[in-house]
C-alpha cells in the first residue's frame, strides 16, 4: 500500500526539537543564533523540502541578515547533529526536510523538481529480504523514484505536439 504526503508522521515537536538544539549549542559552546532557531523551525514547519537558496529568501523576506553561506553553514551544522536530512533531488541540489520524520520514500520529477513523500512496506521488507539473503543488516536506505509527473508529461506532449 502506497500512502501519499499528508500520512508522513512528524514523530517529535519543534518545542522538543528546539530543546535538542539548545542542549547540543551548550554542550559544543556554541553561542546561540537566532538564525539557526529560524532555519530549523523553517523546515520543521514547512510541507515541502526546502533547498538553501529558498531559506535564505525566506530569511530576506523575513527581514533578516543573511547570506546564503551562512545559511550552508547552519543546514550544515544541522545536519550533522541529525535535526536535518537532505536530499540530492536533481540538478536544483539538495533539499532538506526535518530528521523526525516517519521514514518515507521520495518520487522527484526530473522536469519540475516537485518531490512526493510515500510510505510503502513491500519496498522496506523486500529491502531487508535482499540484506538479509546476504547475511547483512539494512542501516538506512535512501530510496528514491525520479520520474517525469503528470503535469510535466502533459507539458512535453504539448511541446512536441508545438514542434511538429
Ligand atoms: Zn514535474
Ligand atoms: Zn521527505
């Protein structure tokens, strides 16, 4: 069973996330920043998967100073304390979305850069079937579906439709 979008689990508040955040900002004596609270919440309440560039407009349109290295250098940081994970989607780079998360899969449109969220269990237990016929364990998997969507072959077919 395939289950879209609206199913992915968020398995941990931003309350308790932002808490995490601070512990490990006075455990590396780190000052804190506003900005790293901001990004975090960001993507903790966006639907989507955000790349840095729409951060750092997010930020500007928020008013606030920036510039997109910093922005690199907090997804950065925020990805290797694991309250972050990114996403190679396709030519646009990375994408990030918040590490508590339901674990799910992605389909990305090649064409347009849209990325669905999906959840299916044949493809988690034939992937441990496959690891365990080789003896091994699965650690994490990074499954994902590139593909041309509805709209952008809709769109393709009305180009060359135009070009004949
Ligand atoms: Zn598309
Ligand atoms: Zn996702």
């Amino acid at each position: 069973m395939i289950a879209s979008n609206a199913k992915i689990k968020k398995l941990e508040t931003l309350e308790s996330i932002m808490i995490r955040l601070q512990k490990v900002v006075l455990a590396k004596r780190l000052k804190t920043s506003k900005q790293r609270e901001y990004i975090l919440s960001l993507i903790y309440k966006s639907k989507t998967h955000l790349s840095p560039e729409e951060i750092a407009n997010a930020l500007k349109k928020d008013n606030k100073d920036s510039s997109l290295s910093s922005v690199y250098r907090i997804l950065q940081f925020l990805e290797t304390y694991g309250f972050v994970t990114s996403i190679e989607a396709d030519r646009s780079g990375k994408r990030y979305e918040i590490a508590a998360k339901e674990h799910h899969y992605h389909i990305i449109c090649l064409g347009c850069g849209s990325i669905v969220e999906f959840i299916d269990d044949d493809i988690k237990s034939k992937q441990e079937q496959i690891a365990k016929s080789l003896k091994c364990q699965v650690v994490s998997d990074n499954f994902r579906l590139f593909v041309l969507c509805d709209k952008c072959i809709n769109k393709q077919r009305g180009d060359d439709f135009l070009r004949l």
